[in-house]
C-alpha cells in the first residue's frame, strides 16, 4: 500500500484558494440550511428563552424536583424531536451535496457551483447517513471512554462519509475501514488539521454572520484537500 502524508499546509492553502472561488455561494447555502433547520426547531418545538433558565434555577436551588421534571418534559416534545430529526435529515442531504460538489470542483467534474451535484441516487444519502450515524457513535464511546482516545479515533474516520460520497458503491462498512486505513500514520496531522480547523470557526464566528458560513465553506474545501491528499493510501 502506498504510503502518502498528510501535507497540512498544502491542503489548508489548496482548500482557501478553492474557498476564495467558490465559497461564497457556498456560504449562502449554508446560511439557508441554517435557517431552515432553526424553522424547523421553532415550529414544532418550543422557544427556550432566560424566563425559562430562571425558572429552571429556582427548581434547582430550591430542590422542587417535581417542577424541574415538568419543565424538562417541556422541551423533550414530540415536536421537538421531530423537528431535529427533520433538521438531521436536511442537514445529511446538504453536507452530502457539498461533498460531492467540493469533489468536483476539485477534480474537474464541476467547474461552478451546481445544484447538480446534490442529484444523487437515494441509496448514496442514505449510506453516508448512516456511515456519518456510526462514525458519530463512534467517536462518543469513545470519548466516553476517555478523552484522549476520542482524539486518536475521530481524526482516522472523519473523511469516511466524504469515501461515501466519492465511492456510492462502496459498503458502510468499507468506507469506515478506507478512512481508517488512509488515515494510517496520519493522526496527529489529522488532529492538527482539525484544531486548525476549530481555529477557522472560531475566526469565522468572531466576523458574525456571514462569516460564520464563509467559515464551513473554507472547513469543506480543507476536508475535501486532505481527503484527496490521502486516498492514495489506498491503492
């Protein structure tokens, strides 16, 4: 098997150029995700607002176990949890779009931002769902298990919904096991490369609003440099 490094630097400044291109309109369809989910939660679920954190604190000092338990119901609603699972499921179908249009501009397949790129066969949203669905539990057992393995385990499988992506035809299982082979020899860069990441939320965050977004585009376009920095390790 070939033996390929993750170069940090090359994919942080390969993901910013495509960003710089692209990551605008990108940024708007992250913007309307995040608007639609925040809909979503607000229709079928309740607000929580600081009345109710006082409310909650005053159960809690004065140890009224009883009104704590019927607030907690409150927001444990039918309707919220229909409202995350609708917003779970908008959320798959986007992140799935964007990886396979990050994917082709990157390639060549796509050479603008395309609403093309989210005409996928069922069957590919519904295997990166449920490989992103393990990776997540995954990634909390272990960091139940301690913190430290969870930064040794999330770094190898973040990129298996991305080898989704890229290989419909590949099993749930085949994909986690190709982000973990790729990954090989890779975690502390990979690790690395995520604080990076965090740090360009957190610039992103500290612009406001739109920034936010531009933010998930330059984080999408980093993943998608890396990934195909490594998917040589497969060969």
């Amino acid at each position: 098997m070939a033996n390929f490094s993750l170069e940090m630097s090359a994919a942080i400044s390969t993901g910013w150029e495509y960003a710089k291109k692209y990551g605008l309109l990108i940024a708007v369809i992250y913007l309307l995700l995040g608007i639609v989910t925040s809909a979503l939660s607000s229709m079928v679920g309740p607000s929580f607002n600081m009345a109710d954190s006082q409310a909650i604190g005053e159960a809690i000092s004065k140890g009224d176990w009883s009104s704590l338990g019927n607030l907690s119901q409150s927001y444990n609603s039918v309707g919220a949890n229909i409202g995350n699972m609708f917003g779970g499921i908008i959320s798959t179908i986007v992140s799935v779009g964007l990886y396979n249009l990050a994917l082709g501009l990157m390639s060549g397949r796509y050479n603008e931002v395309t609403f093309d790129a989210f005409k996928l066969p069922f069957a590919t949203y519904l295997k990166a769902f449920v490989v992103s669905f393990i990776v997540g539990i995954i990634g909390i057992v272990a960091l139940f298990c301690c913190v430290i393995p969870f930064f040794f385990v999330a770094p190898r499988l973040i990129l298996a919904p991305v080898y989704q992506v890229e290989n419909p035809e590949a099993g749930i299982g085949e994909s986690i096991s190709a982000a973990w082979k790729m990954t090989s020899d890779n975690t502390m860069s990979m690790l690395g490369l995520g604080i990076v990441m965090v740090g360009v939320g957190i610039v992103g965050f500290l612009c406001c609003c739109i920034g936010v977004y531009f933010a998930e585009a330059i984080q999408l376009f980093v993943m998608i440099a890396a990934y195909n920095q490594l998917k040589g390790n497969l060969e």
